[in-house]
C-alpha cells in the first residue's frame, strides 16, 4: 500500500513532531502481521495546505515573503477546496488551478506559457524549491545556524533534514519497503523563444 504523510505533521523549522512520529513507526510496525507492505510518500499537491492542497507547513510560504492573511484575497491561492467548500458541481475539479496561483508556483511550479499562444506574453513562476539559485538568486533565509544561504538551499536542506528523521525512524521496518520523495512535483519545462520551432513561431 501507499502511505501519504505529509511535511506539516511532522517538521516545523527544525523542530520535529516526535509523538506523531512514534506514532506512525507504530502504525507501520504493524503491517507484517497483517501480511501488507506500505511505500511511504511525503506527499504534497499544490506545495501546501496554506497554498490551497496540502504538503509544506506555512513558515515555508512565510519564508520567502507571503502574508497568510491575504493569499486569498489577492487571489494568490485558491483556498475553498481546504475550508470545507469545493464539493459543488462548479466547483469540482477547481484545486489542481491552485498550481498556477502565484502562491504555489513561487515555492515549486515552473511554469512557461508559449509566446505563441498567449498573444506573445511569455509568464514564468519562478520556482524557489526547485530552481531558486536562477529565478530568485538575491533571496537570502537565515537557517537553523542563523547563516543566511539562497532559499533553493534552504527549503531543500530543511525537505531533505526532514526526510532523514523519518527515514532514520522507519526505514528499519520490515514492512517499509521503500520512499517516494517528492510526489506530484508538477515541474514543467520552461520554453523560451530560442526553443521553438518554426511551426510553434507561425501556428
């Protein structure tokens, strides 16, 4: 089986949730005598529940500059599928847009928009998890040591800190049979004008 936990539960700036890990390597341990096997994936859609899906605790979005209060607001997340709305018929189907949102797409979605078919406007997300070095290289986090280190490092470092201490608390367990490390990244190449095709240029 397939076991989603999430970013939230159990890491908040470099504090870890210990009684909510026990609780899971209990869980866990219980599978062999039930003849099941689990994949643990630290799942995420739309980076994070603060950004409309869930995955990523808030101090992340925080970090790099987003006031909670007004995501919504401003229209940089769409936050009705997470507040008890989102089930009726016009709006099924709505929270995967939440990728696109300024929100999610600053912390993990790279996205391009041909010139082609968007009357010649080019729109890239910067993406601070994946590629914050190229899109954000003059945004600066003080980590756990209080150094300050570009922001691509510092939300990798604290993912990957994080993922050692579940992996360190679980890894061991006979019905553990493996990680998926980051699920549904929705990482999309970014197109520049160099990059298309005479056909994409004339369509």
């Amino acid at each position: 089986m397939r076991i989603n936990l999430q970013m939230t539960l159990l890491h908040s700036r470099g504090i870890y949730d210990t009684e909510y890990l026990g609780y899971v390597r209990d869980l866990l341990s219980l599978l062999p005598e039930y003849g099941m096997t689990a994949f643990v994936a630290l799942h995420q859609d739309v980076w994070s529940r603060y950004s409309g899906g869930s995955g990523a605790p808030a101090w992340t979005l925080e970090a790099v500059g987003f006031d909670l209060h007004s995501l919504e607001e401003s229209g940089a997340a769409w936050l009705v599928g997470i507040k008890g709305g989102g089930h009726v018929e016009s709006e099924r189907g709505l929270w995967p847009c939440g990728y696109q949102k300024l929100a999610a797409a600053t912390m993990a979605c790279v996205l391009s928009l041909c010139p082609v078919c968007f009357q010649g406007t080019q729109y890239i997300a910067s993406t601070c998890f994946w590629a914050g070095d190229t899109f954000a290289p003059k945004l600066l986090i003080k980590d756990r040591d209080g150094q300050e280190v570009p922001v691509q490092q510092f939300l990798q470092n604290a993912f990957l800190d994080m993922y050692e201490v579940l992996a360190r608390t679980i890894g061991d367990l006979e019905g553990v049979i493996g990680f998926e490390v980051f699920p549904a990244a929705f990482v999309l190449h970014c197109v520049n004008s160099k990059e298309r095709t005479d056909d994409e240029r004339t369509t």
